[in-house]
C-alpha cells in the first residue's frame, strides 16, 4: 500500500478489466478495524464502492500476467 495514502484521494484508477474509478477515500470496518478504500466509478451511474485496502492496492496475476488490481492513472479529479 501506498505510504503516502491520502495524496492519492480524488486520483483517478483504472482497473484492471478496464473500469474507471476516483478515489474518494478512506475507512475503517466498523467490527474489524480494517483499513478500507472508497471509490466511485466514472462511468454508469456513478456508484459508490469500498473494498479492503489490501485488496484494492494489491498485485494480481491473471491470465500468466501479473498486473496491479487498480492501476493509478495519473489523473486528478
């Protein structure tokens, strides 16, 4: 996980299947403290999503490649 996290809130990800998302920031799991990441989609109708910090900042490895789970685009919003 990024050190510097909360540079990253209002920065645009783009999956790995191909969806673009804001991040809009950070929580914690009311019964387990885990860290988790809130982000919106850039398309559709804009849901809101949240899932664990590990997993959003994660390396996957699909197909023989290994590739990050959200991909910074370099966008700010």
């Amino acid at each position: 996980m990024p050190e510097d996290r909360h540079s990253l809130i209002g920065r645009e990800f783009v999956h790995f299947k191909g969806g673009h998302y804001r991040l809009e920031g950070f929580a914690k799991d009311s019964e387990t403290l885990e860290e988790m990441v809130v982000y919106r989609a850039l398309y559709g109708e804009g849901g809101l999503w949240v899932r664990p910090a590990k997993m959003f900042f994660a390396t996957i490895e699909r197909d023989g490649k290994t590739m990050k789970r959200f991909e910074l685009t370099g966008e700010s919003l």
